[in-house]
DNA sequence: CGCCTAATTGACTCAAGTCAAATTCTGTGG
DNA sequence: CCACAGAATTTGACTTGAGTCAATTAGGCG
C-alpha cells in the first residue's frame, strides 16, 4: 500500500511520480513553508505514507479512532464534527485543499470528532512520529507546524465569538464573508462559489436550524446581497455582507 | 530585568533560586512533560525570562501586541476575550495554574486576544524563539509543546458544541463540572471552590446575560444540587450536573 | 456609615426554534 | 428521455427560551 517509504533515502531517480510530490503539489504554498530547500522537500516526500483518496460522504477518521496520522486536503472539501455522549452533533468546522485534518488528536491520541469529505476528495498521510522526527533538523518546517496549529486555535476562537455574541444575520454574513476569503487565497473567486456543504450543515456549525439558514438566503436575496441558485453562490455585495459580519449594518 | 539569561550555561552554583526554578515549581507536573532529565530542566530554567507578577484586573497582554513569549501560569486564575472590531467582547476562556497562555499569537506573530488576571497572579515567560530552539534537542519536551496546543484545539471544539447545540441549563452545568475536573487534576477540592470570574464573564463565557446565571445559580440551588455564597461554590450532586451537561437530565 | 458595584428577581418582549405543508432537486430505473 | 421516489429546501404560522428592562437587595471598601 504504502509507496517508497524509504528508512534509507531513496535515490532520486526512483522518487514518487510528479503528481504526488509535495513540490509539484499545487497547495504547497498553503501546506508547506515557503523557501523550504530542495532536498528538504525530497526528505518530507518521502515520509508521507500515501496519498489517499476519500470519496463523497466517507469518514476519514471517526472519534476514537487512533491517531497515527496528520492529513493534508490535496484536493476535496471536508468537515468535522463532534458527538456529544448524548448523540447530538456539532459542526466544527469545514477544511478545503491547503489545509491540515487531524491536530486535535495530538493531546490523548485518539481523534475527537469526524471527519467526513464533503465531495470526492484525496488527502496526504502524514505520519506524526516521522514528522515530528523531521522538525529536529528542519526548523522551518516545525515552526510553520506550529503557526497551522496557532492558526487553527485562532479559528475556533472566532467561531467561539460568533457563536456566543452574534445574532443569526450577523453569523450568515460572517460564514460567507470567511469562505469568500478562504476561495480568495488559494486563487479562485471570492464572489462566485459553491457551497459544498448541505444547509443543515451550515446551520449547525453556526449554531442554527437549517430553516433559519433558509430565511437568510431569501432576505439576503431579497436585499439584492447575493445571487443563490441551490448550491451555487454569487456575492454580489460583498462589502455589505463584511459590514452586517462586523454587526455595523443590520438587514432588517 | 531579565536576571540569568546565560548564552553559555551558568554553572550550577550560580543557578536561579530554588523557588523560581522549574523543577521546584508545584505545577511542572502539568506544565511539562514527565521524565525530563535533570540536566533537560536546568536548561529550561535557563531560557525561562523571568517570574512576572501579574496583579489582580491587570493585562497579560493585549489584542495587536507582538508576540514574542508564551507564558505559564504559576499561580492565579486568567481570563482572554476576544474584541471583534465593533466592540464587543467574548470570554474565550478561564485559565488556571499549569496552563500556557498566548499560542493563539505564533500563527500572526501578534496576539489575537487579551488576557487579564482575575486575582494577584505570576506567571513564567517563555521566549519563543528560544523554546523552539530548544526543540530540535528536546524531543519529549516538543512533544509535550503539542500535546498542550492539541488539548487546546480540543478545548476549544468542546466551548464550539457547548454555544453551537446546548441549552442554557446545560451550558451552566457544564461550566461548573467542568472547573471542577480542572481543580481536582490540580489537587484541590473537586466539589468545593471560589469563583473568580463575576457571573457577567461566565454568562459571556457562556453566551449568556448575567441574569440567566443569576437565575440558573438560583434554580440550582433550589433543586439542592449546590450551595452558592457570593463566589462560594459547593456541589452538593455532582452527579446531577453531569447529568445535566450531557442531556441526560433536565431541571424543569 | 454610605457609596458603588455586583447580583438577584420579576414582568414583559422578541429572535430564533418548532411544526407543518408545499415545492424543488437529484438520482435511478424503465 | 421521462417518471417517480426520496431527500433537501423553502415558506408560513405559531411557540418559547432566553434576552431586555427595571427595580431591589446584598456586598465590599474607603
């Protein structure tokens, strides 16, 4: 299963074909440290396991399952979720390409929620005791290491403020406003997307019912904000949206 | 103001006082990893800035300062919020003894939210530049570093399903079970403790107006499941208020 | 003792949830 | 290509949990 795992570095010539390389991989400006050397990039080639796909609707990972692995989105969109004892389920959160699955399992090494990919997606393996093994001599590469996991704290920090302070308007605007910026860096539309998640997906990441969800599509509609044809999204206000996301202009 | 700060190490004579050093410290069980050697100690005393005193309604840090250290907290009880850009404030969370502070500010170099000390506190800072110098020789100690970045990811999914999906009566009660599994991993009381944020910030905290805590602080106490006085807290059911927290228990 | 802030309690309101029904999509099999 | 079943979405009518506003009460401290 596991390709040129090499204890030994493999010779150059016989390397992983160019589509699985991380320097040929289109989201290494997000994934990777910028500047990284080389030969730097041949060593962390070969410590990732395997690129996997992960079609529409499969788990990834589950909670509990054991952690052994970092997953890097090449390609796909996931979201996670976690289950409470009682069986209830909340969205933590939704990942495209560029970004990294997995981090919360680092502390008891067991994964605490689901990941589920949202359409036919493909993710990197990247075993931890071999990347962690890596960051000793590549410095780079653990402190980016660490600004993914920094990053991914102050993530959940602004969902902890959207979801404790906004009103539901205020937390429409912003879940659009924050894909519209996420499409923008790696190089797609910032006004005209896809949604890949369900409605009753977005409404219970942002702590709403999917009926709410609905109503807000209509009065943003309405107001002539956005353009929504079932999935299909078009911002057509996108500086009106920021403002009822910062709560500095209300839609009622 | 820094007071040992060798480039080479100092020799052992000249070492910091007892008091001030990692090992003696009542908190390195939580705060760093178990089994570091002796020596592996004393050079984390040594990269270790200083022992800051923090009084009581004092900033930590603030939203825009760079970062540069991480700190430890010695001794005392924190709060950060998060300011969005209209003004207003959410707790993101309550920090005691053992925990780190400011990982949210590696990703931007500059911190994300403000800490402030609920009581007189001291915390260690933690130069970070330094820290991760000392990584690349300390495996166990980096290891350890991630662990306490994942636990707060974790955290923090936990706040996300406890604002996105739980009932005022629920979100209290886990409040509450929750500071008690924090003070009893710390040796203190597990039923028995102070308060020390205001009900204004655990409703904040919690996504709450301070009357509804003020109301749930009374229905609890009416069902005999606790004795409150002022920040004076007693859990008379324990048992009751998991129950609760985990949806298994109502209080109507 | 008296001032100021924090907390409690009650009465009323409203934003978002619930329930229900209608409509639109999607995918599958004939 | 069309019909149809099941799922997803939209919309409306009504309910409700938590918020708002206001008035007390209790504590902390100079």
């Amino acid at each position: 299963m596991i390709p040129i795992l090499a204890q030994s570095p493999a010779p150059t010539s016989h390397r992983q074909e160019m589509s699985t390389r991380c320097s040929a991989c289109s989201m290494h400006q997000i994934c990777l440290p910028t500047g990284l050397k080389e030969a730097d990039m041949d060593r962390l080639d070969q410590i990732i396991g395997r690129r996997r796909k992960v079609p529409r609707d499969t788990h990834l990972y589950r909670v509990g399952d054991p952690f052994t692995k970092l997953y890097a989105i090449r390609l796909g969109h996931f979201k996670t979720h976690q289950v409470n004892p009682n069986g209830d389920q909340q969205v933590t959160g939704f990942q495209m390409a560029g970004e990294l699955l997995g981090m919360d399992a680092i502390s008891t090494e067991r994964h605490h929620c689901d990941a589920i990919a949202l359409e036919d997606s493909e993710v990197c393996e990247i075993p931890f005791s071999r990347l962690e093994g890596l960051f000793g001599e590549m410095p780079p590469l653990l402190h980016h290491f660490h600004r993914m996991m920094s990053q991914e704290i102050t993530r959940e920090q602004s969902v902890m403020l959207l979801l404790g302070n906004m009103r539901a308007e205020q937390r429409f605007a912003a879940f659009l406003t924050n894909l519209s910026s996420r499409y923008s860096v790696r190089g797609y539309s910032s006004t005209s997307f896809q949604l890949r998640m369900t409605r009753e997906e977005i409404g219970n990441y942002l702590g709403l019912t999917i009926e709410s969800i609905s109503r807000l599509l209509s009065k943003f509609k309405k107001r002539g904000w956005i353009k929504v044809s079932n999935r299909d999204l078009e911002l057509l206000e996108p500086g009106m949206l920021k403002a009822v996301a910062a709560g500095t202009q209300t839609c009622a």
